[in-house]
C-alpha cells in the first residue's frame, strides 16, 4: 500500500511524464509546421520563377504582334497619303502590295502556363504576398479577355470584312506582299505566295477600284483597318507595361 509520500511522489512523476510527452509532442508539431513552411517557401520560389519566366515570354510574344500592327499602321497611312496626292487609285505598283499587307494580322494568345496551373490547382495561396497574388489573379482574367476580344477582332472585323474586301478587289493576286512584311513573316512562319504581275489584270483592277462606290469602300477598309491597328496596338503596349510592373514586383518578392 502506497504511503503519502510514495502518492504524493508518483503523481509528480506522472504528471513530469505528461508533460514531457505534450512538449515531444509540442516539438514534433512545431517541427513539421517548420518544414511545411520550408517547403511551401521553397515551391513559392520555384513558382515566382517560373511566372517571372512566363511573363517575359509574353512581352517577346507581344512585341511581335506590335512589329505586325507597326507594319499595318505605317502602310494603310501610305496608301491614304498616295490616293490624295494622286487623286484616287492611280499609279498603284508601289502601293499594291502595301495594300495587300492590310489583309494579314498577327493575334496572340500567350498566357502564363503557370500561373494557370497554379489558379485551377488552387496553389495561388503559396504566393504570401497577398497584394502580388491579388494582381496576378486580375492579369491573368485581363489577359483571357483581351486574348478573347482580339480573336473576334481578327475574325470578324480583319478577316470577313477587311481582308474580305480587298480580296475581292483582285488586288491579292497582283505583287504580292511587301518587301517589309514578306520579311517579317518569314522570320516566324513558313509561308509561300503566288501573284501575277499581269498589266492588262492591272488595268482592270485600277479601273474597277476607282468607281466611286469601289473607292469609298476601299477608304473605309484602309481607314478602319488603321484604326484596328492603332486599337490593338496601343493595347498590347499597355499589356506590356503591366507585365513590367508584375514582373518587378514578383523580383522584389524573390529578393526578400
């Protein structure tokens, strides 16, 4: 039979037991939420990088759909600077295929491949600063809509209305392409053209091009063609220069 002091001694050194079981405990606990936080930190800094590596391939990528529209901006003024100085559609041999350029455009739909990953996985949570998180979320949703509006520009107003007019004008088939944009196209894709330099195809595309009717509805092509470009143009650089921005603050992020 146990004696006070026994009792009295034994409590202590269960109680000594319990609570050096609940600091092992404690500690385990502490440790595993220590190399949690590790390697969270350590997948938020292989995402940042790898964002930081998307976002400068979507600049390269919009500054190649500007290089096209710079090309269509400086052509279609050309040609309404031409049709003024010559009175309508005349003398065409130079302006044909800067004409003819007015059909092509250059759309993109670059998009970070990560950070989509991270958004359907729901990993955006590893991001820690919650103002960077924030304004990548918005970029990413900005940059699904403008992706969105210039496919349908490119659809329906370049290349069933514009693109459309002019070919129908006959001019395609005549000097093709510029030196300009024959060289830019070739530095991204492989495309071949045919065209016939035929005097007498020619006259009659002059003739049927300077009909009153034919001529208001070529300037509204090459006008509202300028302005498309100017649109895209000036979005795409605004893009840009957001993801300038995002791209500073994920490096200050990385640098902490």
């Amino acid at each position: 039979m146990l004696t006070e002091n026994k009792f009295s001694k034994y409590l202590i050194y269960a109680f000594g037991e319990i609570v050096l079981v609940v600091i092992g405990i404690l500690i385990a606990l502490q440790v595993n939420n220590w190399n949690e936080n590790r390697k969270e930190l350590k997948q938020e800094s292989i995402y940042l990088k790898n964002l930081q590596s998307d976002l400068k391939e979507i600049i390269v990528a919009y500054n190649v759909a500007i290089e096209y529209e710079e090309i269509i901006l400086k052509h279609s003024k050309e040609i309404l600077k031409h049709y003024e100085s010559n009175n309508g559609f005349y003398n065409m041999d130079t302006i044909i295929p800067k004409l003819n350029d007015l059909t092509l455009r250059w759309g993109t739909t670059a998009n970070s491949t990560t950070l989509t990953e991270m958004i359907n996985s729901g990993q955006t949570q590893l991001i820690k600063n919650t103002h960077l998180r924030k304004d990548l979320i918005a970029f990413n949703e900005e940059l699904k809509l403008w992706s969105t509006n210039t496919l349908n520009n490119n659809s329906n107003l370049v290349d069933k209305l514009i693109t459309a007019g002019i070919v129908e004008s006959g001019s395609i088939g005549l000097n093709g392409y510029s030196k300009i944009m024959n060289s830019t196209l070739k530095k991204r894709i492989s495309v071949e053209t045919i065209n016939l330099n035929d005097n007498e195809l020619k006259s009659i595309f002059i003739e049927n091009l300077n009909n009153p009717n034919s001529k208001l509805r070529m300037v509204s092509f090459i006008s509202f063609r300028h302005t498309l470009a100017s649109l895209q143009k000036e979005t795409n650089r605004a893009i840009i220069q957001r993801i300038e921005k995002l791209i500073e603050e994920i490096k200050n992020e990385i640098e902490k």
